[in-house]
C-alpha cells in the first residue's frame, strides 16, 4: 500500500512510502472491512428535536417539566389531587430539579412536601392555576432544609372559613426561596419562615377571610427577606392581640420591603406591621429598611380598631415614604435604637400618630402627623414622648389637625415627657373655629419633663398658627425651651395680632411680654413689660409704669434722687447713678442684685 500527497494548496507533494511493517500491519486491520457480512436488521431512528439535542450532550427538555395532570391530577375542584400532586412533586425532585407545571384547574389537596433541592411549581397565574387545600390544619406546602425553591404564578387558597391552624406555606431552613405572582386566599397564616436565607417575595395578593386569623406572614430567625409589591384586603377580619398580618420576630436581619401594605379592616388587638423579639437568647430584628409602604388598620378614627405598625425592638431602622392611616395609633416605638422616619405619612387615628414609649436615636423629619384623637377630643397628642425614650429628633415637619379630620381635636402638637428631645423647623396648626385654638386649645408643644427638653435653632425654625391660648406650655419646674441665638444677640419675639400677651416666662405670670403701643393693664404681683415707640417699658404691680431704655433719664436716678420703693411699687427697677449699678423695689425698699438693701 503506497499513500501520496500530490496536491495541496496547488503545490504537489513527493511520493511518501510507508515501511513494509506498517502496511502489514493495516492491510490485517482493515481487511474485514473491505467485504462486511451484515446479518440481523439494522434500524435507524427518525432525528427529533429531543433526540438531536441528546446527541450533543444537552439534556432532553422534557425531563425538566413535570406535569401534575401527567401524575393523575384531575384539576376539577372535586376530585382529590394530593397524591398525583406529590408524584409530581417526588419526581421533579429526583430527576433534573426542574419545574412542577400546573395547568389551568382547580386542584384539591391536603398538602404536599418539597422533599429536596432546586424544585420549582409553576402554574398559568392566580385565578388560572389554584392549589385548594381542603383540609383544616394541615399545613398546605411545606420544605424544610432544602435550596433554591420556587413557587411562580399560583393561587394557594383554603376552602374552610374555620380553619384553626396550618400554614398555606411553611418553609424551616430553607436557603433561597423565590414566591412571585402569588395569590394567597383564606388563612388563618399564608407563610411561615423559620431560620430561612435569602428569601425574594414578589407581586403577592392576598385576602384574610378565616377568622379568628393569626399571624398572615411570620418570620423568626431569617437572613435577607425581600418583600416588593405584597399587598391584601382584611375583609374587616379579627387578628388577635399578639399576632400581626406581617410580624417579623427574633434573629431575623436584613429586611427590605418595598410596595407593602393593607387594606382596611384589621380588628381584634393585632396589627399591621409587628417588630418583636419573642425568642429567649436572641437579638430584635435589625437593619429594617422599608420604602413606600403603605398600612391602614381600621376605618379612619376606628376606636375598635389596632395599632398599624409597632416597633418593639430594632437596630437600624429605615423607613421612606411610609403612609400609615387609621387605627389606634399610627406608629408605636417601645425600643429599640437608631430609627429614622422620613417622608412619613400618618394621620387619622383615634389616638396619637407616634407613640414613643422607649427607644432611642429616633429620627422624623419632611413628615405630616395629622388628625390625631379623633375618638375623644384634646385627649391625644400627635406626638407622645414618655420618659423612657432617649433622644428624639423631629424636624421638617407638619404637626396638625386641619388635613382631613374634623376641627380642634389634637391635644398638643408634641407632648414630650424625655430628657432629650430636638425639635426645628416643624409648622403646627390646628384648624380654629372656636375660643379654644393652639393645638387642642393648649400648646403645640407641652413639655413634662422639667428640663430644656425641646430646642430651637436657626432662622424660622418654628411656625405655629393660630395659638389663641399658648404656643409653649411647661409642665415640669424649669425651663421647657431653649432658645439659642446664633450669634449670641438678642431674641426676637413677634406677636402680629396687636396686644395680646406674647411670652409668659413664670409659671405664675409674674413676667410676661407684650409687642404692644397700649400699656397692658396692672395685675398685683406682675411685672409686664411692653414697648412702646421702640422704648421698652414694664407696668409694675401698682400701676406704675416704668421707662427702662439707657437713653431714658427716667430710668436713671442718683441714690437722693430716687422715688420710694413704695411709690415705684415691687418689681420695678432703676439704675443708681450714685452707687452705678442697677437696683429693684420689692416695694418696702430698694434692694442690688444679692437683695441687700441699699
């Protein structure tokens, strides 16, 4: 056997022989073939789509989906489908971790296990594809210690009115679970995650119609839970005290929620939104950071109805653009630390907007907190601050009743009974119709604790309307207000009404301001100080009336010269040319600034 290359590229090759040994060595080899024997038949398969697919190494398509009807699902509403269900879900689980397709129909079932990782049940959409759980405590779909599960395009309902327990899904130890398109109907709980990671929760609805209901979402001991778009309806359904439609619990952290809400309806001592640290040995949940949320308890002003979002414990708490609208209470903080509030809608609740028992490092700023103590009128605050807060900033924001509710309700913009609290740049007003005005014919702000618990700085930083009885009230034994200038001047205080008082600086009225051209009327015991032509002057307690500019020379008297401490009348003051210094008539006697007579 000779082999020849002759012609490459258009180039011929020389001649090329094999050794002898080799040509042997092929002729044996090759020889058989020259005249095969073919017995038997020979079949040759028609190529498919499946079938060219294997032969290059890609796995068969149909292998991935599993369809319930091809396992015996009926899907008529009728018929039990749990095991057909469950064959479907076992094989999906075994084979390539593909999807569990469920077509249009209504399936009945008593529920069904995720058995292993990577299984995904898929249907049409709600209202198309349903699971019906018939059963009254079973707990619908459960996966425990399992990855990487999917639930998409599902109606998950219960057909008994009196369930008492089970969960539509319960997840324990789930690591990255995925529930989009779902449609959640009945209760009493639609989900349960316990010690789960990386859970993505999307475009959920969901309406509550069991009653007494428990706990609609719960989760205890989850990492990084993402909720965007979840939203239902109540049905004017009871959850109990101690339950919430979405509680958060012990050792969860990370949570990020975006579109989330209720509709009217909630009653029976639960709430909305719950953070809490149940668990013994555990932390409160932590790095919380919720936008465009939206939680409406009850109807607006609803005395029977709940709190809508109570915060008992958290570290790192965000919250942007929350509207939170009819309930008890708005939002109520018993703990936790480092908690901002911006853009925060709250309004129309029987009692106050926030409630802060406890806390600290608690932020609201750009926020309308209005129409609060619609049950009872001038009983709640729009803000109530108790003595186991720390600090409290609130700034940049409308405090008031004149939005939505009805007239001279709130009964103190802020009532602040903690040792720090900030308050700049807030307007208050209280929507007058009557004698009473202020804010609940008080003070838009009134502090009990007896320190200089609020403080206001800058220009403009604070507006209030319309206070027909005062805009400051002090319920402790010292000062309330500080008011810091920021070049250390003189404070301006403005009154555009005309002669009504402006400041009353003693608890008892013994000094009081007035921007006036009219010499306010004497009162026993009082001094009243008042300007008139840009002169500032005081009314004694007798009636006198007092010139006390430098430029004024009957402010200016030599020792000889003065009149009687009884004439001037108590509390008026002069300046001694002879002993340079200023003095005082307690109204016996002219007394310096140690009170010694002189």
């Amino acid at each position: 056997m000779a082999v020849e290359f002759v012609t490459v590229n258009g180039t011929t090759s020389p001649p090329f022989q094999l050794p002898a040994v080799v040509l042997t060595a092929l002729e044996t080899v090759l020889a058989p073939l020259a005249s095969p024997t073919l017995t038997g038949t020979v079949t040759v398969p028609t190529p498919t789509a499946a079938g060219a697919a294997a032969t290059k190494g890609y796995v068969d398509s149909s292998k991935l989906v599993y369809n319930v009807k091809d396992y015996g699902a009926v899907g008529d509403g009728t018929a039990d489908d749990t095991a057909a269900i469950q064959a479907a879900i076992n094989a999906a689980a075994a084979g390539y971790k593909g999807q569990v397709w469920v077509p249009p129909g209504t399936y009945l079932h008593t529920g069904v296990t995720i058995p292993s990782d990577g299984v995904s049940i898929v249907g049409v959409g709600p209202n198309v594809s349903i699971l019906r759980c018939n059963h009254a405590t079973n707990d619908m779909i459960t996966a425990t210690g399992v990855s990487f599960v999917q639930l998409r395009h599902l109606q998950l309902e219960s057909t008994s009115a009196s369930r008492t327990a089970g969960s539509h899904l319960k997840f324990t130890n789930v690591l990255q679970y995925l529930l989009d398109d779902i449609r959640f109907l009945g209760g009493p709980t639609f989900g349960t995650f316990n010690g789960c990671q990386i859970g993505y929760v999307s475009r959920i609805r969901w309406a509550a119609y069991v009653t007494p209901l428990l706990d609609l979402f719960y989760w205890v001991g989850c990492t990084s839970t993402y909720l965007d778009s979840v939203i239902g309806s109540l049905g004017n359904m009871v959850v109990p005290t101690g339950h919430a439609v979405y509680h958060f619990d012990s050792n969860c952290d990370t949570i990020r929620a975006t579109l989330v809400g209720t509709a009217q309806g909630l009653s029976g001592g639960g709430v909305s939104l719950w953070f809490s640290n149940t668990q013994a040995n555990s932390f409160a949940p932590r790095w919380v950071f919720l936008s465009d949320c939206y939680f409406e308890a009850g109807a607006p002003g609803d005395v029977n109805g709940t709190p809508s979002v109570v915060i008992d414990n958290t570290l790192a708490f965000r919250a942007t653009n929350l509207y939170v609208a009819s309930a008890i209470q708005g939002i109520v903080i018993n703990g936790g630390s480092d908690m901002r509030f911006v853009n925060a809608m709250v309004l129309n609740h029987s009692q106050e907007g926030f409630r802060i028992n406890g806390g600290d490092l608690i932020s609201i700023t750009q926020s309308t907190i209005s129409d609060t103590s619609q049950a009872t009128t001038n009983t709640y605050s729009g803000i109530y601050i108790g003595a186991a807060a720390g600090r409290v900033a609130i700034s940049d924001s409308y405090i008031g009743d004149k939005l939505i509710g009805a007239a001279n309700k709130m009964k103190y913009g802020i009532e602040n009974n903690a040792p720090v609290v900030t308050q700049r740049g807030n307007t208050f007003e209280h929507q007058a119709t009557g004698a009473i005005g202020g804010i609940g014919g008080t003070a838009a702000f009134r502090d009990n604790a007896g320190n200089s618990a609020l403080e206001f700085t800058g220009a403009g930083s604070v507006q209030i309307n319309k206070p027909t009885v005062w805009a400051f009230a002090n319920g402790g034994n010292s000062d309330a207000f500080w008011m810091l200038g920021s070049t250390g001047g003189a404070y301006r205080f403005f009154n555009v009404g005309g002669s009504a008082e402006l400041a009353r600086i003693s608890q008892d009225g013994a000094l009081s301001l007035f921007s006036t051209a009219a010499t306010p009327a004497a009162i026993a015991g009082q001094a009243r100080f008042f300007s008139s032509g840009g002169i500032p002057k005081v009314v004694t307690g007798a009636g006198a009336v007092i010139d006390l500019s430098v430029a004024s020379a009957a402010a200016k008297f030599a020792t000889a010269a003065r009149p009687s401490a009884a004439t001037a009348g108590a509390g008026a003051s002069i300046y001694d040319t002879t002993l340079s210094k200023p003095v005082w008539s307690d109204g016996t006697a002219w007394r310096d600034a140690t009170g010694a007579a002189v």
